[in-house]
C-alpha cells in the first residue's frame, strides 16, 4: 500500500498520460493545513504541463466553488466531468436557472472556462469521499486531438473515485505518523525536563545526566567500532532515554543524604541503594520507556554478582545497563562530590582498568579505556 498522497498522485498521472495519450494532466489536493486545494503535480509534454507550485485555489475560486456548493449541483449531479466545450452549452441550459439566480452560475461559468484556457484543461473531474471534495483531476487536450467520448469520462470519473478513498487513507496515515512524531518529540523534552529536574535536587551532579547520556552514545559506538557489539538505531535512542532518567529514583531520596559533605551511614547508603527500583517505579508506567528500563534498574549491578538491586553478574547484566554502568562510574569519578574532589582523567581510566571483569563489563570497560587512549575522552 502507498501511504504517501504526493507518490501515490504522480503514478496515476504518468498512467493516464501515457497510457490514455493525453497531452497533460494535474490533480489539485486538498491540503488541511492551508484548507486550499494545491497542485504540486504535473506530467504531461514539455510546455504543455501546468507548472507545479502555479495553483492554489481556496475554496472561493469557481472551480472549487461549482464542486463543493449546494447551489451548484444542478451543474454537476447528472455529469463525471465539466468540460470546457461544454460550458456554453451549460450557460445556456435554462433548467439551472430555474431559482433565478441566473446571472450569479452564468459569471461562475465564465470564469471557470477563463480559468480552464488558461491552463490549457479541457476536462475537470472531481474527486470526492463521503461528499468532501479531496481532489480535482485536470486534463489536457487528446494528443489526437480528438475529444474525450463518454466511455472514456466515465473511466477517468472511476478512478476519481478511487482516488479520493486512496488519498484519504493515505492523508489519514500521515496525519498519524505525524501525531506520532510529534508524541515522539513530547517524549524526548519529557525526559529533558526529567534529567533536569534529578539535576536540581542534587547541586553537585549538576552536568552528570548529560555526562553519562554522552559517554555511553561514545562507549556504544566504540564497541561497535572494535567488533564487540553491532546495535540499532532504537538502541542508541533507548540509551539516551536511559543516560537522562539513570538516577530518576533519586527524586525520592532526601537532599540531606544526597549533598551530604562526608561519608554515608549505612541506614544512608541503603536509601541510596534504593534509587534504581524507585526509578523503574516512577518510569514503569510510561510503555515508551520498556526498553530504557533495563539500564534504570540494574546501572549498578557488577560483573562480578555483588552489585544492586538484584546481585546480576556476567552476561545476566543487559548490556545498555552495563554501558551506562561504566559511563556513570567515570563521569562520577572525574566530577567533584561532596564527599571528595574529583579525579584526574588518567586515574579514573586506570580504575576502571583495574576493575574490569569485577566492577564492569569487560566489553564496556575495553571499549571507555579505547576511547581515552585514542584521546576523545
């Protein structure tokens, strides 16, 4: 299935010049956001075509106006098609007039056969669905130049028809991928404003959210340089997500532990503890995040099963908790805290040397002391 109207209108007006050997063809879309009927697709002979981004026609010009206005169906009920030799006979045709409102349709009529020359049409046909007018098919002379019989109106009056339902459906695919863009960039200033929020309840990991989400997308990337890893495009989104909310649980624990100016108690240090589950807590019910969730729960468990909350070692670790294990580990190390100052880039690389296999994953670890070594960090 074609979900994009644009594709979808250039393959059926290539069909219908070459196969029908007309000299050009057009159709006007509806486009909701300008509520105007816009024609950005043409096909036809060279200088022959109407030129694209030429019309855009509101819902006040005649030819939208006689398919889209009550008072106009006389015109256009009993007929696929107004054609521009059938006009005069159209401006003549007493029965319209009927309600006395002559002078007003026979106007109407001339400036739609104006407007018809003007771009060389010989044949209009609309596109409805459910009565909404979603399109106008414009044709061009027969490169006969013969005229178009009924057999030949009825067809395109078809495919008008089944036009309209396609581009309806394909405008309704778009309209929801769209909606679901702009949830997507809901989402990612949500989990911003979250990062930020973790930030300013502790003073002194202010940056360390940003830090972390950094140096994983790098540690993620090199491991996939160095042939241990090959992940997705969703993988490097879930471990932005994970880098921002990682310490998310810590909105839960109070500030007088967090910015403590010494070392914890150990009642303290098991509040602390106790970030990872209160962040998977506050995030579970967000579906979007199911896959960041992994690296918000266990970013503090060892290779070597005496980490938290759950004692995983090895490869019972998820790797993007590991990888934001790591990266969480060196940005604390080189930040002042409370509790300390902060170490030289050097020493904190030669401690996570040191720890490889017991504190981190080997693969992630390799990959954060590879990027020191070749200077991006």
């Amino acid at each position: 299935m074609i979900h994009e109207p644009k594709l979808l209108i250039k393959l059926i007006l290539r069909m219908i010049v070459h196969k029908v050997s007309i000299k050009h063809a057009a159709m006007l879309l509806y486009d909701p956001s300008k509520d105007a009927y816009i024609l950005n697709i043409s096909r036809g002979e060279s200088g022959q075509k109407i030129p694209t981004n030429f019309i855009r026609f509101d819902k006040k010009h005649p030819i939208i106006k006689l398919f889209i206005e009550k008072e106009f169906r006389p015109l256009t009920s009993n007929r696929s098609a107004i054609l521009s030799h059938d006009l005069t006979r159209l401006i003549w045709q007493e029965s319209v007039f009927a309600d006395g409102n002559g002078k007003h349709i026979k106007e109407l009529l001339h400036q739609i056969g104006d407007q018809m020359d003007m771009f060389g049409v010989v044949a209009c046909m609309p596109a409805y669905y459910h009565r909404e007018l979603l399109a106008v098919l414009m044709l061009g002379g027969k490169c006969d130049e013969t005229m178009f019989d009924q057999e030949e109106l009825d067809f395109f009056a078809a495919l008008a028809s089944d036009v309209a339902m396609a581009i309806r459906n394909a405008q309704l695919f778009e309209g929801m991928k769209n909606e679901s863009e702009k949830n997507h960039d809901l989402f990612i200033r949500t989990t911003i404003v979250l990062g930020a929020a973790i930030e300013a309840k502790d003073k002194y990991t202010l940056g360390h959210t940003q830090g972390v989400t950094d140096y994983a997308k790098q540690v993620a990337l090199q491991m996939e340089a160095n042939g241990s890893a090959k992940f997705n495009a969703d993988f490097y989104e879930s471990l932005y997500v994970a880098g921002m909310l990682h310490d998310v649980g810590k909105i839960g624990v109070p500030e007088a532990i967090l910015n403590k100016n010494g070392a914890l108690t150990d009642e303290e240090y098991a509040i602390i503890k106790k970030h990872p589950m209160r962040g998977v807590e506050i995030l579970k019910p967000l579906s979007e995040l199911k896959d960041s969730l992994d690296a918000v729960k266990y970013h503090h468990e060892r290779y070597d099963g005496k980490g938290y909350p759950d004692g995983l070692k090895g490869d019972q670790i998820p790797i993007i908790a590991a990888i934001i294990g790591v990266a969480d580990s060196y940005d604390a190390m080189t930040t002042d805290r409370p509790y300390r100052k902060s170490m030289k880039t050097e020493e904190a690389i030669q401690e996570i040397k040191c720890n490889i296999g017991s504190q981190f994953h080997p693969k992630a670890a390799k990959a954060m002391v590879e990027l020191y070594e070749m200077g991006k960090i």
